[in-house]
C-alpha cells in the first residue's frame, strides 16, 4: 500500500506541475506508473522480486527527493520542502523500505 501512496503522491506533484521540469518531469511520472505497477505487483505475485523492488523504490525514491533538497538533483535544488505531499511521500517510501524488509526476512519462500 505504500508504494502506491508515494506513486500517487509523485502522479499528483507531475500533474501539479513537475511535468514541465525538463528531466524531472519525465522522472515523476516514471515514478507513478512504476509504484502502481510495483503496487500490483506486491499484491499478486507471491514472489522474493517484488519485496526487493519495494525496497529498491522506497529507498530511491527517498535518496531522490533527499538528494534534490540539499545538493541538487538534476534542475530541482533548494532547501527540503516538507509540505503535505513531500511528507506523505517520505513517510510512504520508508515504510515502503521496513515493510518489504520485514516481509522479505519473515517470508523467505515467497
């Protein structure tokens, strides 16, 4: 459920106006359609490969949205900005991380 929540929060900052940032934009929306699929994904298919994506996207969806409010990632920089979306989504993406972590040690056969 997390992971769809940070993809829905980027499909919302995309329409929003990110979508005219010339490679962040694109990235947004990347991002979106990449949870929803991941999302699906994590439901359906009782597999070790989807709780490693959730990891992989928890934590670089995070490093991203870190690394754009302090040292610059691509045309976005500046100061962190916590709004209601970057803190949903921030808050997404780490239990994005611990959740698939602990499914991923507690349920090996997956």
């Amino acid at each position: 459920m997390s992971v769809a929540v940070s993809a829905v929060v980027h499909l919302v900052l995309w329409s929003d106006g990110y979508r005219d940032l010339e490679v962040v934009g694109p990235l947004f929306l990347l991002n979106a359609v990449g949870g929803l699929v991941l999302a699906v994904l994590l439901v359906v298919w009782r597999h070790w490969l989807p709780l490693v994506g959730g990891i992989a996207f928890g934590a670089l969806t995070l490093l991203a949205f870190v690394a754009s409010g302090t040292v610059g990632f691509f045309d976005v920089s500046g100061p962190l900005m916590f709004g209601r979306n970057e803190t949903i989504a921030a808050v997404a993406e780490v239990l994005a991380v611990v959740a698939s972590t602990l499914a991923l040690l507690r349920e090996p056969s997956r």
